[in-house]
C-alpha cells in the first residue's frame, strides 16, 4: 500500500510498527492509536467549523451583493481566527440562580453529540473511525445528546427566554426525530443491514434513484433538528431574544456556534453517505484517498442547499412547523417506509423467480422504487388537495357582508306661503 493512494492507512501502520518497535505490548498500541485516531478525527471536525463559517459568510455577501469579510487575510479567508480570539478573550458570566452543573455542561454536550456521529461515519473505503453493525441505531442516539444540551441550558439557565427556548426544543427537535428515523428505515431496508459502512458499500445505485422521497424527508426533518432556519425557532431573535443561549458569553456561547455550525455539515455528510453513495465513485475502491474527495464534495454540494435554505426562506411559524411535521413528513414518512418494504420484497421476489441477472435486476429495483414513489407523492398531494379544497377559504380573503343603515323617514313636507296666494 502506498502513501499516495492512502495517506491514513499508511500513516497508522507505521504509528503502529513504530510503537511496537519500542516494545509496547499489542493491546496498548492498539488503545493508543484508536485514542490519536479519536482525537484527529474530533480535530478534523472542529477545524471544518473554521472553514464552513467563512464559506457561509462569503457567500451571503455574494448573494446579498455585498462584499462579505474582506479585512484579514487576502481576500478576507483569515476572518474567522480573530473572531475566535475575540471568543476566547470574552468574560464569562454565570447568571444567578442558574443551576451552575447544567449551566456549563450544556455546551459541551452540544458539540460532543454531533462529533461522536463521525465516529460512524465512512470518509472512504480504509477510513473510518469504527465500523459496528448498528451505526444507524447509533446515530439515532448519540443525535439525542445536543439536544440534551439545548434543553439543559434552557432549564439550567434561570431566565423565563431561555426556558421558553427549551420548551420549544421539546416540540421541535424531538417531535421531528419520528420522521427523520422513520426515513432512516430506508436505506436500512434497501441495503440490508444496519452498518453505515455496509450501506454504502451497497450503494451500486446511489439510494437517491429508489427512495427521493425519504431523502428528502430525511434532509428536511435533520434540518429542523438542528434549529437552522427556517426552523430556527429555538432562538428567534425577534420573540425570545436568542432563547436557550441566551444567557451564555464567551467560549460558552461560542460552542453553541460551534455545535450548529458543525451539526449542519454532519447532517449534509450523512445525507451524501446514506442517499448519495458515500466516499464511492470512480477509483475509489483502488485509490481510498479519492473515496475521501467524493465524500467530501457531494457533502459540500447538499451543505450549499442548506446555507441556500438558511438565506433564501423565512422563520416558520410554531404552528406551520409543527404541521409541517405531524401532518406531512410523518404520515410520508410511514407510508414510504411501509412501500419500500413491500415493493423492495416483490422485487426480489420477482427478480430470483425469473433469474435475472444483477444488472437486469438492479435496474428493475430502480425502476419500480422510483414508479412507487412517483405514485407515492402523487396521491399524497392529491389528497392534500382534496382535503384543501373541502377547507372553509379564511375570513380575510372572503367579501364580508356590508350592513346597510336603514334608510332615514323623509321629512314631512312643509308647504310654502306663496302657494297659497292666488
């Protein structure tokens, strides 16, 4: 194995002849070079923040036909490291009454639960950091933790803003974890296993072609866990005054940023690695270092939808979200989960029965996937429509009924003077 067709590998082995070299014994070396792999890995997500920050301010400024950060650094790239300064000098305020454990450690766990997702997650064929035969499960739950550290800061905060905040997160981020995992059926009914890793390796057709619409559930409802707009309700300036955070200043508020700055990259990479094929394309079996630049441009292409959502569609309303979630995601996300199940079975079914071949039989897979979710949302959006149509239309866009006054008894006639004159 070479350094130019897999710098990762390369580098491990030789980390780990090197300590066995010294004579260490087989199970420290191994502890060592998981925990230098651990903290490479947490660093390398730590650093995108740096990265995507600069990214999302170059291109508002361009969408916004304005220049954007242009002081430090040729062309402004630079900007970030002063305001992490600015971050790590500011002082920091407990507020009183805040329940001081909570407190300080809700923004830790904000940003630990969205790095312990990369543990899982396949950058290319060699490069991982495990591989465990439950990985979607384990996303699902290691997901749950920056949740746990909004709710935290809210509860912990003794302010009645950052406690609405909370509340809020309640009734966002929890209610859409039901569609998000119930899309997650998918690719795991697809695949056949449960292993992220595996998921990808059976990506000979990307999922996108068998399930857009689970996709797209999945890319919506991890939008909204992760409070971006237009789901950023958790701390709409203009009604709780930036809710569960509010009452944080310094690095404590800055790993807030942090957390959904890199929440947003993690949710763009699973996207890539469960619906777009993951680290594959062409050479990536061969050359793993070419596995890393696939996964790393697809995941960038569907972050761009996310900074484009987040400049370009207003802040939903409580009520508009959670209909959103309750009344379209949820019931589209059942009723996809329980098509792909029976059409993925018929499919097979068919396909041994007949001995087709892989090729013939995978393009038969596609093919009937992608007629199921084209009726799928066909039907779906005709019985919204119906259901619409049926509606009473509201009271503004209907012509109120205008009260006529009764009109006013004429005035008794008075007869002139001069009418009586001959």
């Amino acid at each position: 194995m070479s350094f130019l067709s897999d710098p990762i590998t390369f580098i491990g082995q030789w980390l780990t002849n090197l300590l066995l070299g010294w004579g260490l014994a087989p199970g420290l070396v191994g502890v060592i070079t998981r925990a230098i792999g651990a903290f490479v890995l947490a660093m390398t997500g730590l650093m995108l923040v740096v990265f995507t920050i600069i990214y999302e301010r170059k291109l508002y400024g361009r969408i916004q036909d304005r220049l954007g950060p242009n002081r430090i650094g040729p062309w402004g790239l630079l900007q970030t490291i002063p305001d992490m300064i600015k971050i790590f000098t500011k002082e920091y305020i407990t507020p009183e009454g805040a329940d001081k454990i909570p407190y300080n450690l809700a923004p830790i766990l904000s940003v630990v639960g969205v790095l312990m997702v990369w543990a899982v997650l396949p950058l290319a064929k060699t490069i991982f950091g495990t591989d465990i035969d439950v990985g979607v499960l384990y996303i699902v739950g290691v997901g749950a933790i920056g949740e746990l550290g909004i709710i935290l800061a809210g509860w912990a905060s003794n302010n009645k803003y950052a406690l609405l905040g909370a509340f809020r997160a309640v009734a966002q981020v929890v209610s859409f974890e039901v569609p998000m995992v119930l899309a997650l059926l998918v690719p795991v009914i697809l695949g056949g296993t449960m292993g992220v890793n595996s998921l990808v390796q059976a990506q000979d057709v990307w999922f996108i072609v068998f399930a857009p619409v689970a996709a797209l559930i999945f890319f919506i409802s991890s939008q909204a866990e992760v409070g971006r707009a237009p789901f950023d309700l958790l701390e709409a300036e203009s009604e709780i005054v930036s809710g569960f955070q509010i009452e944080y200043s310094g690095l404590k508020f800055g790993w807030f940023f942090v957390g959904e700055f890199l929440h947003a990259f993690t949710i763009s990479a699973l996207t890539a690695t469960l619906f777009f094929g993951g680290w594959r394309g062409p050479g990536a079996q061969e050359y793993p270092i070419l596995g890393l630049l696939y996964f790393f441009v697809k995941s960038m292409i569907i972050y761009l939808v996310v900074i484009l959502m987040r400049i370009a569609l207003p802040r939903l309303r409580i009520d508009q979200m959670l209909n959103l979630n309750w009344k379209v995601l949820t019931p589209l996300a059942l009723a996809a989960v329980m098509l792909t199940a029976v059409v993925e079975k018929v499919v097979l079914h068919y396909a041994a029965a007949f001995e087709l071949g892989s090729t013939a039989a995978t393009l038969l897979r596609a093919s009937a996937h992608l007629l199921a979710n084209a009726l799928l949302l066909a039907v779906f959006f005709g019985l919204v429509k119906q259901r619409t149509a049926r509606r009473e239309p509201p009271l503004v866009g209907r012509p109120r009924p205008v009260a006529v006054p009764p009109a006013a008894p004429a005035p008794p006639a008075v007869e002139s003077p001069h009418s009586a004159m001959p």
